[in-house]
C-alpha cells in the first residue's frame, strides 16, 4: 500500500488495520523580529499548523464509518483541502477512544478534528491534561433533526464545552447558530462545512430504461419511499419502465420499515417498474456506476451537505434533491412531502438535463470556495 497517491501532493502508509493519510508540508516561513511565524492563506500562526482527522471505524451513535463511507469522504475531501494550502494534515481511524492518545502522540498536532459524536466527554478530562496546547474540535455532521434521533447528542455537546481547548463545530450554520444560541459557550462555535472538488467527468446512458439512482443509507430521514412514488409517476408520465436504485445494506435509524415498504411498492399488483438493490460499493465503483444513470435523487429531510448529490453533479447526471442541501440549485429543489412535485422537477431535470448540471456545478463549485475561507477563519478562532 506505500506509494504516492495519484490525486493531491499526499503518502499512502500502510499502518496495520489503520489506513492514514499524510500530506507534505508547505507553508511559507516569514521571520519577525527574534522569532518565526508561518503563513497559511495570508494569516500568520506562531507555530506550524498540523491538524490530525480521527474517526471511528464501524458503526455508533447513528453513523456509519468505513473508508468508503460519506464521513471518511468527507474528512478525507477537507483534509485534501487543507493540504493544497500548506497545511500537514493526517486522516486516520481508530477502534474506540482508548486509541486517541496513541495517534496524537505519533503525529503531535496543533488541532485534532473529531469527526462525528463518539468520543465520551470524560475522555477530554485525560486529554486535555496529556496535551494542554493541542486544541480539540468536535465536528458536528448532523442538522437538529437528525441529531434527535441520538440520544446523548445534547448532553455530550453541553458536556464538551467543560474541557478547556475542546471546541465545538458544526458544517452546516443552521446547527451551529441553533447551538450556540441555546449553550452560550465561552469559546466560539465553530463552522467547518463540507468541501468538494471534482472535475466533471464522462458519462454513459443507456436508454432502455429510467435508471433512477437514490442512494445512501436507509434511513427515514433520507425520504425514499416518497422518491420512489414520485419517480413512479415521472416514469409513467414518460411511458418509461423504471429501475429504481437504491443500497439495500445500509439500514440505520430503524430504516428496515424503510426497505419493506419499498419492495412492498414496487411488487404490487400491475407495477412494470423494478427495484434494484445494491450492496455498499466503494467511492470509485459507486463513481463509475453512477455515471450510468438518468438521474440521482437526493430529496431529504435533513441534510447539511450530500456528497452523494455532488457525485451525481459531477459525473453530469442531473439531479432532484431538497432545500436542505445548501448549494443546490433552486430549478433542481422540490417539496419532500409533495410525490407530485418531486415528480414534476424529475420530468424537468429529464428534459434539459444539461440545465441542471451546469446551475448544480456552478453553486457547488462557488459553496466550496466559500467553505475554503471559512475553514482557515474558524482554524484561526481557535488561537
């Protein structure tokens, strides 16, 4: 597994079960005066910046993490990032919090970013005393509703806030303005979103039939039984046999009623269209098969970013989502609760497909610049 990633300027290391990646450092040493300080997108920090990703591998806490999941994704994605900018960043996985020590002092960062609720709050009791000048971040990937659904969510948040040097982040603002409205934390709640690059890529379509992607994990917060109703009339509207396809290995949150009704629906009496279901893949084959559909479908309750919405964007595969994912374009945008609307926005997506594409791409590629800027003023909020 050693070598040089082909992507980015980053070292594969093969560290057991642990998969980590590590990027060279290049920031710009400026002396001033007796001393040293280093520039990262312009602003001077006192010593080197090196932030260490942790996740939890497996399942806890109503996520999910494995290297191909969303949340390694999206670590990996903001490390990349940050790397490009001069900053030595790491992303490793650990089995439990016991692990967290072990990493820190391999690597010595100056910030530690937490992905996801997994680490107790008395852990940082042990930490922060190991380590009094790392600054600690727990990064939040959840908007309230579904941080509802995690029973120890608002009391470990309240909890983290005790330690000194633990922060708090959000990736979406909604959340973040909610919590800090509610805790009055001494220290700032920090707003760290999702980033995302990609260029558009190929694309194959075979015309047969609908090919209708709706993936992710089952859960009811995901909404798809309605997407598939709404995708059920689009397909009839267009006198088109539907494939609806969906990951049937991924059920969260009580998410098996999800799965039943589903294949409930579409074995009914006189239904010509198909479910299709398909295990987990990994990022590069979930790539390549999703540049085979007609469209992807994202239309969610709850959202902060949806990486799975930006890959359908970027392999030019038109898209129906909700309005909780905060760049979509609003001619893509349809009611979650409404199997008509979200019906009629399909029919339009179909229609002038390349439409939107390029208002998504365009949005995305503007939201991640914005999340670049807004990535070093929340690192700098932690001086």
């Amino acid at each position: 597994l050693n070598g040089i990633l082909t992507h980015g300027r980053g070292i594969l290391h093969d560290l057991g079960e642990n998969l980590s990646v590590v990027w060279k450092n290049s920031s710009e040493v400026v002396p001033v005066g007796n001393g040293t300080v280093y520039l990262f997108l312009g602003v001077a920090w006192e010593y080197i910046v090196k932030i260490l990703f942790i996740l939890k591998r497996g399942a806890g806490y109503g996520y999910w993490s494995q290297k191909s999941s969303g949340l390694y994704n999206s670590a990996f994605a903001c490390a990349r990032m940050l790397a490009h900018e001069g900053v030595l960043t790491k992303v490793v996985e650990v089995l439990d919090n016991n692990c967290i020590d072990r990493e820190v002092s391999k690597f010595c960062p100056s910030h530690v970013i937490v992905e996801a609720l997994w680490v107790v709050p008395a852990k940082f009791a042990v930490l922060t005393r190991l380590y009094p000048k790392v600054k600690w971040i727990i990064r939040v990937l959840s908007n309230v509703p579904f941080l509802a659904n995690e029973g120890i969510a608002v009391d470990w948040l309240l909890q983290y806030g005790q330690y000194p040097n633990v922060f708090i982040a959000f990736n979406d603002d909604r959340a973040r303005k909610d919590f800090y409205h509610l805790t009055r934390y001494e220290r700032p709640v920090l707003l760290l979103p999702n980033y995302y690059v990609r260029e558009l890529c190929k694309r194959w379509i075979n015309s047969d039939v609908l090919n209708v992607a709706c993936l992710g994990a089952l859960r009811p917060l995901k909404n798809q039984l309605i997407q598939a109703i709404g995708a059920i009339k689009c397909a009839d509207r267009l006198h088109r046999v539907l494939h609806f396809h969906v990951n049937s290995d991924r059920i969260e949150m009580f998410g098996d009623s999800v799965l039943k009704n589903l294949r409930a629906l579409f074995t009914a009496h006189r239904c010509q269209h198909v479910l299709v279901e398909h295990p987990w893949m990994e990022h590069e084959k979930m790539l390549e098969f999703v540049s085979g559909m007609d469209l992807g479908m994202q239309v969610s309750l709850s959202e902060t970013f949806n990486i799975m919405a930006a890959d359908f964007v970027c392999s030019r595969v038109p898209i129906v989502v909700s309005d909780e994912i905060p760049w979509a374009s609003r001619l893509s945008v349809a009611l979650p609760s409404d199997s008509q609307d979200i019906a009629d926005k399909m029919v339009c997506a179909l229609r002038w497909p390349w439409i939107n594409v390029f208002h998504n791409y365009t949005k995305l590629t503007r939201y991640c610049r914005s999340s670049r800027r807004q990535w070093f003023k929340s690192l700098h909020d932690t001086v």
